[in-house]
C-alpha cells in the first residue's frame, strides 16, 4: 500500500530539490557567476533583505527551509486537488507544463506581495513569465504531475475505460 504522505514528502523533496538546482542554473546563464547569496535572499522573505544579506549558516539554512516549504505546500496541494479534478488526469506533461506557469504566476501575484521582499516593479514580463513557468513546469510541474499520476494509477483507469487498442491507425 502506498502511502500518501510518503509519496508527497519524496515528491516534495525532489521538487524542491530540482526547483534549486535549476534557479542556481538559471542565475548562472544570466549573469555567468554562482549566486551565492540566493539562499539568503530567500530567506529575506521572512527577515527583510537587510538583515537576510547579511548571511551566515542560519540564515541560509532558514532559506532553504522557506524553499522547501514552498516546494512542499504545492505538491501537497496539487495531490489534494488532483482526485477531485478530473480534467487534470488529461496527460501529465501538459498539465505538468501548465501547473508550473500557475505556481510561478501564483508565487508573483499571491506569495510575494506577502514577504518582507521588496514589490517588483518591473511588472509583468511575458518573456520572463514564460521561461520562468516552463522551467518550473520541467523541473516541479511535470515531476508532481507524474507523480500523483502513479499514486492515484490513473493511467491504468485511462487504459480500463479507453481500452488498449481503441486508438489503431
């Protein structure tokens, strides 16, 4: 028997931990050196960059907690919704693709407003919203999209009532 929270904490973990490596990535193609202040900045979420920036094993370590939490809460919610929203059984590259522009639209819009980060006032960005969302998709989106689609075995459902050889060409 699996176990719910077994599977949301591995696939949080992974997630967070792919969502990490990938923002590193992504920091080092735009600016072509390590970010190593990235944890710090997260953390300033909680502390304001004032104090956040100021570094030290603490404050990074509550940056990756912050990081961690926010990759947990999306998994769990997505595993929550996803029995009750059938639509989302669709395929899980595409609604894998799809949930991470809305985490990285519900992160901008909701999330942020709320930290102690100051307000980006660029504003909307489609190029940025589109490499950001899709990046999250690859790394967080479609990861928790497979994931749940095992847990719940929808697959083998789609197979019970589509049959196996409905679609010959």
């Amino acid at each position: 028997m699996k176990s719910f929270f077994r599977t949301v904490i591995l696939t949080g973990l992974f997630v967070g931990a792919t969502d990490l490596i990938a923002a590193y990535v992504t920091q080092f193609i735009k600016t072509g050196k390590f970010d190593d202040k990235m944890l710090y900045y997260i953390a300033g979420g909680g502390l304001g960059l004032e104090i956040s920036m100021k570094g030290g094993f603490w404050i990074g370590l509550l940056g990756v907690f912050f990081h961690f939490f926010i990759a947990f809460a999306f998994t769990l919610f997505f595993f929550l919704i996803f029995p009750k929203l059938k639509f989302l059984w669709y395929n899980k590259y595409v609604v894998g693709l799809l949930y991470g522009l809305f985490v990285n639209k519900f992160m901008a819009w909701v999330v942020l407003p709320f930290t102690a980060l100051p307000p980006n006032k660029a504003g909307f960005n489609f190029k940025e919203f589109l490499v950001g969302g899709l990046v999250l998709g690859i790394v967080l989106g479609i990861p928790i999209a497979w994931s749940a689609f095992k847990y719940y075995g929808v697959e083998s459902k789609q197979k019970g009532i589509m049959g196996r050889n409905n679609f010959r060409v």
